[in-house]
C-alpha cells in the first residue's frame, strides 16, 4: 500500500483523483465536443499523468520516475477522460441526430425504429 500512496492517500485523493479526473474529464468532453477521435484523449491523459505526477513530485517529495505510482496515476485519468468522452458523444449523438438515434442508458444510444408508410 506505500507503493502507490506514501502518506496516507490524502495527495493521491486530491492530486490525482480530485485535480488530476476533472482535468480529464474535462479533456475527454472538449476531445469528444469536438469530434475528434479517442486517440487524441489518449495522448492528453499521457500529458495531464505526467504533470500530476511532477506535482506529487513537486509539492509532496514523491518520487518522480517511479512507475508504479505514475501508472496508478495514468489509469485514474483514463478513467475520468473516457467517462468525459463517452458521456459527451452520446449527448451529441441522441441531440444532433435525433431522429437516427435515442438514448439507450447514461453511456450508449441506439438506432430509432423506422416506420416506413
């Protein structure tokens, strides 16, 4: 457990989960509003777990270059980036397509049934 969190989990909470998600999440909506594909959010949450993890570094003495602790970091962020992502596409989708698709739960839609007179 002092691999990923030395001090208790407060930073990790704060800087990762708390600073480090919103970043993402916000990313994941402005790649996803301007339809761009999800690589793109990929290589933003590379960029957003590197500074996180200088700041850790930065404001808390943790270790830099440590692999573990910036992996634990990269996964929170995809997390947050793909949730930001999928949640914006799918309001754009059922939105401005309305007559193709409808909302078929918080992270899908589904093609509307054509009725052909």
């Amino acid at each position: 457990m002092t691999v990923f969190w030395p001090d208790g989990g407060w930073t990790f909470f704060f800087l990762t989960i708390v600073l480090g998600g919103g970043a993402a999440y916000m990313s994941g909506r402005a790649v996803a509003s301007t339809w761009r594909p999800i690589g793109q959010l990929l290589f933003y949450c590379l960029l957003l777990s590197a500074f996180v993890r200088f700041l850790h570094f930065a404001l808390f003495d943790a270790k830099l270059l440590a692999f573990t602790p910036w992996l634990a970091d990269f996964a929170v962020l995809l997390i947050g980036g793909f949730l930001g992502y999928r949640l914006t596409r799918v309001r754009q989708m059922v939105t401005q397509y309305r007559w193709l698709y409808r909302r078929a739960g918080p992270f899908s839609w589904r093609a509307r049934e054509q009725h052909l007179e």
